[in-house]
C-alpha cells in the first residue's frame, strides 16, 4: 500500500539515489520536501518487515513440535523482502522503468503469497478436526456419529472430520481451485500492464510508459475479472457442505471481495483514474490474491480429508517461552 502512495504521489523519485536517499544522506533532507519523506518511509518499511519475518523465524524455531513449513515460509518471505528492496533500488536507477515497477509490484505480491502459506502452515496442525461437518450435521451428532462416521470412511473415525471425498469430485474441486489461482495470477500480471500504459508514473517528470494501448489492455483485464468471478461462483456451488464449511466461507468472501472490486475498477476507468480510487483498487488487489490464497489452501487441505485451521486455536507452544507464536 504505500508502494501505490509512492506512485500516485509522483513521489517514486522522491530519494534520488539507493541504497542512500542521495548521493551524501541516507534519509532526505528538508529540501526533498514531502516526496522524499513519502519515498524514505516506503523504505523504512523494508526493515520493519524484517523484524517481523524473523520473529517468524525464530519462534518457528523454538516450538516443541516442528514446523517445517513455517520454517520454510519464514525464510521464503525473508528472501523475498530482499528481493524486492533490491528491485526497489534498480526501480530508482532505472529512473521509474515502467517493467521494473512492475516487477516491483510482483515480487510485493509474492511475499503476500508466502504470507499466506506460512499462515495456513501454522495453523495446519492447531486446526485439525476444526472445520467438522456443518449445515444438517450439527454439534449433536458429531458428538454421538463416531461409529456412523467410521462406517463412511471417515479420517480414523474421528468425530467431526468429514469422510474424504470420492476421488473424481474431489479432483474436480482441486482443479477449479488451481484455475482459480492461475487466472487471478494472470489478472494481476495484465494489471500491472495497464498501469504501466497509464498516467501514473510515479513521478511529476516525463516518464517513459509501456508501449500499450490502455484501453485494450483495461478491456483484457476487465475480461480476466469477469472470469476470475465465474471461477469463484463454479467453485463456491461446487464444494460440498459437509467438510468444506471454511472453504465455502471463505469462497462467499472472496466473491464479495471480488464484485467490490470490479465496481471500484470501473469507477475509476470512467473517472480517469483519480489517485484514490486508484489506492482503494490496489488494496483490493491485495484482497482478491489473499482471498484467492486462502480459498485455495483451504480447499486443498479439505479435499485430503482434513479440516481447515480453526480460528482461534492456539499454536504449539514454544520451548521455555510463555507465549504462543
């Protein structure tokens, strides 16, 4: 988000040099004005987000019961962040390159990616048995169904874990899920072709924009919504009540992300893009990635046989330490 301030700001040229802000200062000075200020505290962020990424790290490090892929995760979105502020930095040498603020944006919504896996990932294990059945299996019967619920196959006869679905639905299901994925990943990717041909450029100067026609851009990521929406709407109608509660709530959400945004990139497509509905249909890009994420892992997970992360559970406690991650 205060990426988007930075461009809709026209402040990307705000700090002139990297990784100093000038060619003698490591922060602006005074002369710089509020471009600079806007500019240096998008870079602040880098190491707050390192902070926070290596707590991750090591409180994944502490707990009593391993957890790899948080391990992992921790370290993937580590990485990223470097990743991104170095793109940061040849973004100012490149003076505002149009494809390097794209991929500046990418690698942004990268680290919302592993975000979101090592989120799942850490609530993988507090959240078994937490999604159970739901709709006509109620509280009651999961509490007196343990023998019905081995008679259907169910996860070792637990109570209030679903029967795993048969093999062809539940492939069906896995496959609308991935397309869901690999078509938001392409609206995002057409996304940033059609900033790259538009006006913000991230700075007041004349900067170079991508050689593409807006329009016919913004009517193919139009296109790319409206099908991203369909997705949405097939998967939602096809996962199944019993097992998939959280998948089907979080499926709900997303649509309702999904048709708030739409209405915000048309309103600022007819309204020539005014800065901050520009920013509200950047955050609900954020919004529609993690909300597609979440469906998808949630689905995933719910398709083997096991239930989402409970909201609300409590992780594995750390060795020595009195806190939960």
């Amino acid at each position: 988000m205060t990426g988007g301030i930075v461009r809709v700001t026209g402040s990307g040229l705000g700090c002139t040099d990297w990784p100093m802000c000038t060619g003698e200062t490591l922060a602006p000075t005074a002369e710089m004005g509020v471009h600079g200020a806007i500019e240096f505290g998008n870079r602040l962020l880098t190491g707050a987000l390192c902070a926070v990424v290596g707590w991750v790290i090591i409180t994944a490090r502490l707990q009593e019961k391993p957890m790899p892929a948080v391990l992992r995760g921790g370290w993937a979105q580590f990485w990223i962040v470097v990743l991104n502020a170095i793109v940061g930095g040849v973004t100012v040498w490149m003076r505002l390159s149009p494809y390097i603020v794209a991929a500046h944006f990418l690698a942004a919504t990268l680290l919302l990616t592993a975000a979101v896996y090592t989120w799942h990932a850490a609530y993988a294990d507090a959240g078994a048995g937490a999604d159970g059945a739901t709709g006509a299996t109620g509280a009651a019967d999961r509490a007196g169904g343990e023998s019905d619920e081995s008679s259907q196959g169910g996860a070792g006869g637990r109570p209030g874990v679903p029967a795993p679905l048969a093999p062809r639905p539940a492939a069906r299901i896995r496959s609308l899920s991935a397309a869901l994925v690999a078509v938001t990943a392409l609206l995002v990717v057409v996304g940033t072709l059609a900033t790259g041909s538009g006006p913000h450029a991230g700075d007041s100067s004349d900067v170079a924009r991508m050689p593409f026609n807006w329009t016919a851009v913004t009517v193919v990521h139009g296109v790319l919504a409206g099908a991203v929406l369909v997705l949405a709407g097939v998967l939602l109608s096809a996962l199944p009540r019993d097992g998939f509660g959280a998948a089907r709530r979080k499926a709900a959400a997303l649509l309702a992300v999904l048709l708030g945004q739409g209405v915000v990139g048309l309103v600022q497509s007819l309204t020539a893009l005014p800065s901050l509905v520009v920013m509200l249909h950047l955050l609900g890009s954020a919004l529609v990635w993690t909300g597609v994420l979440q469906v998808h892992f949630t689905v995933k997970r719910a398709s083997f046989g096991h239930s989402g992360p409970l909201s609300g559970a409590p992780l594995p406690r750390a060795r020595g330490a009195a806190t939960h991650a």
